[in-house]
C-alpha cells in the first residue's frame, strides 16, 4: 500500500529535476512504528526540496491521520 500512495504521489506532483538530472523515488519502506518513520529511496536524495518533502508529508498524514508526527528519510538506493 504504501508504495502505491508514492506512485500516486509522484503521479500528482512530479519531483523538480536537479541540475539537468531526473531525480526518482524508487521505493518506501516504513522503518519506525512510533512516531512513524518512512524512508524512501531515490537516486539523487539530498538534492529533494523542502518543498517536496512537506507535500510527500502532508499527503502521508492524508492516509495516516493529521496531528499525528511523520518523519520522512531519503535514502541513496544502493
């Protein structure tokens, strides 16, 4: 389920390019329980805006719950 919602999410907002460069969201995985912690991996992670990052937040907290604390982590696929 999760990694539909991040298709979803790219789908409806795609990812800035960075430098001439496509930056990809791979996959997410959840990696804490409490608060929840999503990690998702991307080629070119810290080169994701801020921006970015608060609507992949805010759409999480769609599904999840608002007033519940996401934490969000990208990852360089290895």
């Amino acid at each position: 389920e999760l990694n539909r919602l991040l298709e979803d999410i790219k789908e409806s907002h795609h990812i800035p390019a960075w430098h001439g460069h496509h930056v990809k969201l791979y996959y997410a995985t959840q990696g804490r329980m409490s608060p929840p912690e999503f990690i998702i991996f991307s080629n070119y992670p810290d080169t994701i805006p801020a921006s970015y990052k608060r609507y992949v937040t805010n759409r999480l907290q769609e599904v999840i719950g608002y007033g519940v604390p996401i934490r969000l982590r990208f990852r360089k696929k290895s």
